[in-house]
C-alpha cells in the first residue's frame, strides 16, 4: 500500500468547531476509553472502541467514501486509528489535533450524558446513518413516550415498528383479551395466546423484539375517567381504537394534554390517517368532523369485513407520522388527510383546515373539559 494514501488528515479544533456548524454528511467518532468518556463528549459522536472500529464500521455498512473524524483524549492515537481505517478503503479519515482535552481547553461546548452502548449502535445503526436521525435524533427516540389506544390492528404495526426504532417507552392502553378472529390482522399477538389479555401479549412480543423498551400496559378501556391519568406524561398519541367515541374522546384528551394526535381508521379495503395537533397550527379531529354520522345509518364493527393488511399500512405510516414528529423532520400530516384505497392502491391526500368555530380549539369552545361523546355508533370510516 502507498503509504501516501494512508496519510491520514488532521484537522483543528477550529475547523471542528466550523464542520460541526455547518456539515452533516459526517460521521464524528470518539475512540476513548469507557471512563474518559464519561467525563464527557463531543455532541452526535459515536463511542467506537479503537479495536472494534473495523467491525463496527463495517457492520453498519458505512461506504468508503463517507467522511470519518476521529477523536482521542489528545490527538496521538486517533492518528494510529484513522491510518488502520485508511487502509482498509475508507478514503476521507480526518483526526482531531488535540484531541478532546484540546477540545475542553479551548472553551467549545461538549455533552455530559449517558452515551449508546456497544450494542445499541449496532441495532440502531441503519437509523444513525440517516444523516436526518443520527446519534442524536436516536437518542431522542430513545427518550420519548408514545402512547397506543388499543393493541389492535393498527395498534400492533405502530407498536411494533416503534419498539425496533428504539422508542424509550411506549404505553398501550385495550381491555380486551386475544380472540382467535384477531390474529388475522392484529400481528402483535399469536395463536397460543388466545384468551390473554391484549396489552400482555403485545408487552411479550415487543420485549423480545427489543427489550430496551419500557412497556408501560394499562388493561383498561380510556374513558373520560382515567383519560387524564394515562395521558399525562406521554409525548404524542397513537389511535388503534376502532369506534367514534373513542377517537373523539382521544382527540379531547390530546388537545387538554397538549400532545399531537395520529389519528387512524380502516373499513374493509380503506384507510385513513391524518395528524391532528391544534397546539402545533393544524386542525383538530372536530374541526373536520364536527357532526358525526346518525347511528345506523352504517353497519356495525361486528357485521363488515376488513382486509387484513389495511390496518398494517395505516399503523406503519401512523409509526412514521410519529417519529417524524418526534424528531421534527419532514413533512408531518398536520392539516392533510390521507385516504388509502387497497382494491385501487391509491393514496389520495386532502387539505383539512381549521375550524375556527370548532367546539374544541375554535375561538369560542364550548368544550372546556374532557367530555365523552355517547350518542354516536360507529361510521364507515372509522372502524378497525
Ligand atoms: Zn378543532
């Protein structure tokens, strides 16, 4: 090998300072030990130790040309490291003169938490290469609190890709217990669990897929009772409830705790999700529904059919909505209403506006507390 080529540049804590201002395709790696670690870090970086780096870079399938910095204590071995990673292909290596004490002595901000452990940057390692969710964006991930209205068909999708992205802790509130009807479309739960309660066997299921997650399980239907109780604490909601009353009163609960709302309803062969959060600019759900269907005007929960994979796209795009959210990245659905129709594959998005006569979040409610709505059934859109 050309020794030319395994030159590996170094830059100044200055020009540090100006990339970590500016660029974002980079990754920043510290390759202390444990214990000086602790004393503190440079923010977005990853904890890599020096005789696992090919490993690990290789495991999360970073490509050659993707810019490297290293860090050290004081600049000396990130020199012997970032020559190993040279030649092993990985073109742009750059190494901070200094180190991190240079880093610290010239006054530069720097972070004091817990850090990844070994074996969270390799499960969360396809998310922490998005340059849009990196380090932090996971770490924020990792300390949020998601809420889940019914461990159902949309409830075990969102559940399920939340708790393989590492959500902190995730809640899920259904009173119900597995029945063998369920299983074809409420992925969460398995045929030896028929008979148990839903929130314990979708808690079994995803402490397997990721025991890191703090599942918090309430056995209890949401009613305007223990609504405030539950919700207080969690960063957003997710709604896998399958009748009206339900998604109104989480709508309330939602607007009164402060907390964005996914909402989600499927029937037969369409689905729908929008993102309701009054506090955040966009409308609430009864803003755009203010007078809900007559009762049986449309067939009940129990009488109408349902394609089982339609409730599995809503709650991955209900998981999506959430993360995006929770990261503030992208576009999120607040003010747009996405209806999905199987049988034609088509998404169609509409505007949804605020009301401002809402009964909620208009500029003269008439709803000042929470209030459970009794007077509708179920409506065509809604039912899961
Ligand atoms: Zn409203």
């Amino acid at each position: 090998m050309n020794t030319k080529d395994e030159k590996v540049q170094e830059i100044s804590i200055h020009q540090l300072a100006e990339v970590l201002k500016r660029e974002k395709d980079f990754l920043l790696i510290d390759i202390r030990e444990k214990s000086e670690i602790q004393t503190g870090y440079l923010k977005g970086a990853l904890f890599i130790a020096p005789d696992e780096i090919l490993e690990k870079v290789t495991e999360m399938g970073i490509d050659g040309e993707r810019p490297l910095i290293l860090y050290c204590g004081f600049g000396i071995k990130s020199l012997d490291v970032g020559r190993k990673l040279k030649k092993h292909g990985y073109k742009n290596v750059y190494t901070l003169r200094e180190g991190f004490e240079g880093w610290r002595a010239a006054g530069y901000e720097f972070s004091g938490d817990a850090q990844f452990s070994p074996e969270q940057l390799t499960r969360y390692s396809r998310h922490i290469l998005l340059k849009e969710i990196g380090i932090e964006g996971q770490r924020r991930l990792i300390q949020s609190k998601i809420l889940i209205v019914g461990a159902g068909g949309l409830g075990s999708p969102s559940a399920l890709y939340l708790a393989a992205a590492g959500a902190g802790t995730i809640g899920i509130i259904d009173h119900d217990v597995v029945d063998l009807s369920n299983l074809q479309r409420q992925v969460i739960h398995t045929t030896d669990r028929v008979g148990l309660p839903k929130v314990e066997s979708a808690r079994e299921t995803l402490k397997k897929l990721n025991p890191d997650v703090n599942i918090i399980t309430y056995n209890e239907r949401l009613s305007k009772e223990n609504g405030l109780r539950i919700f207080s604490g969690y960063d957003i909601v997710i709604d896998g409830s399958d009748n009206f009353p339900t998604k109104f009163l989480i709508n309330d609960l939602a607007f009164f705790t402060g907390i964005p709302y996914v909402f989600g309803g499927v029937f037969q062969f369409e689905g729908q999700i929008s993102l309701f959060h009054p506090h955040g600019g966009g409308p609430c759900l009864r803003c755009v529904f203010p007078n809900p269907p007559p009762q049986g005007v449309v067939p009940s929960c129990s009488e109408v059919g349902i394609l089982g994979v339609v409730p599995g796209l809503i709650g991955v795009l209900q998981a999506q909505e959430c993360i995006k959210v929770l990261l503030g990245i992208g576009d999120p659905l607040i003010g747009r209403f996405l209806n999905f129709d199987a049988l034609r594959t088509s998404f169609v998005t509409f505007t949804v506006k605020k009301n401002s006569s809402c009964s909620l979040c208009g500029e003269n409610p008439t709803i000042k507390k929470i209030e459970e709505s009794e007077q509708f059934c179920e409506s065509r859109i809604w039912i899961a």
